[in-house]
C-alpha cells in the first residue's frame, strides 16, 4: 500500500479479556502513564473490554477512496475492515504474530486443487449487511469483477485478479457487461462457495484475497465511481456521515453478529475521522487526547520528533517499528533521458543517502537502503550495488555514468513528491541538492497524497508530459513475501494508465518471468530465493533508488484502549477494534 502499495488490530481475544469486563486503563486513573517504548509492537496496549464513547481519528488529507474496491493506501486497507469483510484479514495482534492469515468473511483458508490453479471458499453464514440482507458468495464475484475489470473507473487498487484469471480478455466488466452472468473464471455454484480459476498455480492466493477487493459489494446497491460515498457495510460498522474532504463518521452496524465474525468486538459508539487537519495539530491532538490515531499512519513530524526524543516520559508512549516498508526515488524507465540506464545508474551514484535520511528525521525513521526488499520482507539479501563513501553519494562515478549515457553536460527532469507529507518534500529536496552536484537539474512538483496516484505520479502520460522522470515512492507489502512486495512495483503486468504503482514503468522479461514462476512454486524456500534474484536485477536495471528502511515513529495516546503496531499494517495501529477509556 499499501500502497498499498504497500499500515494495526486492536485485540481483545484473551480469555483474560473476556472475564473482566472493565478497562485495565480504567483502574486508577483515567489517564494511564506510558507503557513503554515498544509496547504495542509487544502486546496489546491498555486492554478493555469497555464499550461506548467516540474514538476520533484524524488524517492531513482526504482519502484516495473509501470503496474497498478502489484503494490502495495501507491505511485505508486497514481501515475498510470496520466496514467491509475481505474473505482473509491478517491476524489482530502486535508485531510479527500480525502477519498471520487468520478467515475473515470466509470459514476457512481457502482450498487449492488443480495444482494451486483453482481455489475454494466457503463464506460465513448468516452474515448481513446494515440494510438487513444477506452477504452470498455472488456478491464477492462482484466485488473482484468491478475492482478488477472496469479500470476505467475503478482504478487504485492493484490488478492482481485481472493478471491471475482464466479468462480476463473475453470479459469487460460489470459496467459493460450487463448479463449478470459475470467472468466464467469465477463461479458461485451456491450462495455461500466461490471458486476462482487461475491461468497459473498461485501458491499465496490466501494472501491476495485479504485485500478489501473481496469485500462483498451487492450489484444493486453499486453506483460505479460514486460508491465510495455510501459504501453499504458487511462489518461491525457503517457510515452515519461522509463530508467529502472534511469528516467520515461510523456508527455501530444494527445488523452486525458477533457470533459470525471472531474478530471485530464493536466497542466505540461511534468513529469519527477529521480530514485535512494540519499534521502539527494532529501531533498535539494525539498527546492529548483529543485524538486518538492518525490514521494515515506515517508518524509524528520533525518538530513533535524533536520534543518526544527530548523526553523520556513521552517516549514511554511511543511506537518505533519497522514494517515491510521502503522510501525510494522511482525513476521513470520510460523517459528520456532515463530510458538509457547509464544515465539512471548515474542518478544511482549521485543520490546522498545520509542527508536524505536526516531529512526524514535521522536513523529513528529507518536506515540507509541499499535493496529493493526491506529487511523485514522474505527474500531479502545485504546487497549495495552502487555503494558510496558514507551513502553520501560520489560526484565522480555519476558523472563517468552521464558521460556514457551521453548526458556528460547534464540535463533538466522533475521530481514529484507529496505536498502533506513534510519528510518526503525534505527528502525531496535532499536529492535535488544531490543531482546539481553531477549537471542534473531537478525542480520539485508536489501533489497531494489522495490524487498521487490516481492523477500525477501514478499516471504515465502525466509523468511524460510534464518531465517527471523521478518520483518519490513509500511502497509497503501487499502481504509479508518478496511477491507481495516486488510485483506491483516491478512486473510489466502491473503497470496501469491511471492508479500505477510501477511508476518505473519496468516491464523487464527476466523480471517478469522470474515473478510468475516463482508464485507457482509450492517451495517456499525456492520462492525466497527468487525474490532476492528480482531485487538484484532490479537493482542492476537501477530503476528504483532505495532511500531508507522505513521505520514509523507512532506517538499512543494514553486515552486509547486495546492498541497493537501491527506489521501487516506497515507497523500502523490497528483500528478493527481500538476503543477509547471516554465513558458513554
């Protein structure tokens, strides 16, 4: 995200929990001191039980989309789940325990047969939307064909179904086929099975059907690109308001059945989510209660950093995780110059690492990069291809490159980043400091986050018409594997006219083919060692820039109860079931 790419699960499933009815937070005080650095990646942080009050959220811009079908923030993954069911969800629970894949609307892991080309799904029965009626396996098929096959107007989610089934080139989509009957690749014989056929074995399919596209989504209720504004819930709660741009509020969904969903407790009265709220404010907000997450998850900025390190009591209260996560520099494979990758290599060597990762707030944001694969993603190898003195870079080796690219007098590009994300413009800024140095000459263009990838940085002819041969990228894993992370930043495949996430356009056969054999592999360690030969070509193309490591530095509010930093999430907070010591 996640976007989802490449975002964490409040828990409360301990025996312990079940029996005490009231909020360790609640006793004594009812602002409970700091847990400690860490805590929440440990375990889960202030436990309860207690239901009622408001949890409030806010975010510094509004998001891509609220549709399940057609987002790829992680933080809006983790975030749909209050409302929309995937057939798989990551485990509630801190750290690593919350990579595992645990059935969410379905009642088990899903089935292979056919040699992991054909994959079974019972999903749960007695499970209702808020209107009352019932969620059948038709409304899945739904649910992947409009998030799959009408990208002309659901285009931010990954296309990973459109790649995997049998048949998507005789389909076009529910928007233009108005038959009902659907893609044949996917049947529903009855209302609670659903089977998907692939063109290939595609060993970790459990993990593809934990994204928000297998949310169910009733065909009657879908208003195409307008659903995002009354999305109909299958979760434990539903939309009360939706101001575009400037608040969302959930309530709890009537029709919710604790019994048919193992995962979601329902403790708050009611979410609501601030949107375009200044990040300073947030920060403040956060230390004080007023809120208690902000939900895009991306940590304090440099100046609420800067009081935090300064003092050990608001450090106690302080999540500092790693989380699958990279911050790289794409570079636009598609664009001259950069079509001829000496002058790419050159970008490689001229780049200082050191004072990009000061401009993002020093080592507590991540270390230096020096692979495609985070150090917490299978598949990951030590490797530095284009090392330098220091990481700061070498003035002489970029330009030997630029020589042979036939740029040796340099040349003009741009660089696109975030306009709400203040450490990414740094960083930003950073590297066109580092560019003059060899004779490139880079401007900064900045975008808001909501529209990055729909509008600017993920749409090719944007890119090409305005000279925006580098782009500043934070790609997390779709799931916890080098697949989950590579493939919708590296395979031809994955490379869209709007929504893209491979902004490198990289459509290299080695890398390619590579990536669809390995899938198939019922080997684990044999996919492992796939992953790391596609971070190494990657590297050798000099298409991506790895920065830093990403490590988030979450501030927890004491007011909040049942918070986990999760992996899955990017080391974000869980919001499925964050609860709040405010009374009714």
């Amino acid at each position: 995200m996640r976007r989802s790419a490449m975002a964490a699960v409040a828990v409360a499933s301990s025996a312990g929990l079940l029996l005490a009815g009231c909020s360790k937070a609640d006793e004594g005080t009812d602002t409970p001191k700091g847990a400690g650095v860490n805590a929440a990646t440990k375990a889960v942080v202030n436990e309860s039980t207690h239901k009622g009050g408001t949890v409030t959220y806010a975010s510094s811009d509004a998001p891509e989309s609220l549709d399940p079908g057609n987002m790829y923030y992680a933080y809006g993954y983790n975030f749909s789940r209050l409302y929309a069911r995937p057939l798989m969800t990551f485990k509630p629970a801190p750290g690593e325990a919350g990579n595992e894949l645990v059935p969410d609307l379905a009642e088990s892991a899903g089935t292979p047969s056919d040699g992991g080309k054909t994959w079974t799904y019972k999903i749960r029965q007695g499970v209702k939307y808020e209107d009352g009626t019932a969620v059948t396996s038709k409304d899945v098929k739904y649910a992947v064909e409009r998030s799959n096959f009408a990208r002309d107007v659901l285009s931010l989610g990954p296309n990973y179904f459109q790649q995997l089934l049998d048949d998507p080139d005789k389909y076009k989509g529910p928007y233009k086929d108005k038959s009902e009957k659907g893609i044949s690749s996917i049947e529903t014989p009855d209302d609670q099975t659903i089977v998907f056929h692939l063109n290939k074995a595609f060993s970790e399919f459990d993990f593809l059907v934990s994204a928000p596209q297998t949310a169910p989504v009733p065909r009657a209720k879908d208003t195409g690109v307008d659903y995002t504004k009354k999305v109909i819930s299958s979760g434990s709660y539903k939309f009360e308001k939706y101001e575009e741009g400037k608040q969302i509020v959930l309530v709890r969904n009537p029709e919710w059945d604790a019994k048919t969903d193992p995962l979601r407790k329902q403790y708050p009265d009611k979410i609501v989510v601030n949107l375009k709220v200044n990040k300073a404010t947030i920060d403040k907000d956060v230390m004080s209660g007023a809120t208690m997450i902000d939900i895009q998850g991306t940590g304090v900025d440099a100046q609420t950093q800067a009081q935090i390190l300064n003092d050990k009591d608001q450090m106690a209260n302080t999540d500092n995780a790693l989380g699958g996560r990279l911050i790289y520099t794409a570079i636009n494979t598609k664009l001259a110059p950069f079509d001829n990758v000496e002058c790419r290599k050159a970008v490689e060597y001229a780049i200082d690492k050191t004072a990009v990762q000061t401009a993002m707030g020093g080592p507590i944001r991540g270390d230096i990069a020096t692979t495609v694969l985070p150090t917490d993603v299978s598949g990951y190898e030590k490797a530095d291809l284009y090392a330098t003195k220091d990481s700061k870079g070498d003035v002489a080796k970029a330009k030997e490159h630029l020589k042979a690219c036939g740029k040796e007098g340099g040349f003009k590009t741009s660089i696109s980043a975030r306009t709400d994300r203040q450490g990414e413009v740094d960083a930003a800024t950073a590297i066109v400091g580092a560019l003059k140095k060899v004779g490139i000459d880079a401007d900064i263009k900045q975008y808001p986050s909501g529209k990055y990838f729909s509008d600017y940085a993920g749409v090719p002819n944007f890119d090409k018409k305005n000279n925006i041969g580098l782009m500043m990228m934070q790609w997390g894993a779709d799931w916890p594997t080098g697949y989950g992370f590579l493939q919708q930043i590296l395979h031809g495949k994955a490379i869209s006219q709007s929504g893209n996430t491979n902004l490198s356009q990289l459509d290299n056969p080695e890398i390619n083919k590579l990536l669809d054999e390995a899938i198939g592999n019922t080997d684990e360690a044999a996919r492992t060692k796939a992953y790391t030969e596609v971070d190494q070509m990657a590297m050798e193309q000099a298409a991506i820039v790895p920065l830093t490591y990403f490590k988030v530095l979450l501030y927890r509010t004491p007011h909040a109860t049942n918070l986990v930093s999760t992996s899955a999430f990017s080391g974000q907070y869980d919001y499925l079931n964050v609860g709040t010591t405010e009374k009714k």
